[in-house]
C-alpha cells in the first residue's frame, strides 16, 4: 500500500528556556532524514507539506 500524506514538522531549540538560533534541525523518520534547517532567531524550524511516498 502506497500513502500519499504530508505534514508538518516544527521543533523550538532553547537552552535554559531562551532560544537557541542558528542551530541545525534534523527532521527525522525513523532512521530515515526527512530535512535538515536550521533554527530562526527564536529557536523555531518548521517545514510544511513534506511528502514520503514508498
């Protein structure tokens, strides 16, 4: 069976409960990356809309 969905993936890096910006994110599916990004000035990464089909 083949799925077609997408979502939304969002993480908030903080150290000592202020943002962490400029830091890598790795998005990740199991052992299998999805995306890397990297932290905004609030310690924010987000992607929409990411697609894994088998």
């Amino acid at each position: 069976m083949n799925l077609n969905a997408s979502a939304t993936l969002t993480d908030t890096t903080t150290s000592s409960s202020r943002p962490l910006a400029g830091q890598t994110v790795t998005f990740a599916v199991g052992d299998d990356t999805i995306r890397h990004d990297t932290a905004d000035s609030h310690g924010m990464a987000s992607r929409s809309g990411l697609r894994r089909v088998p």
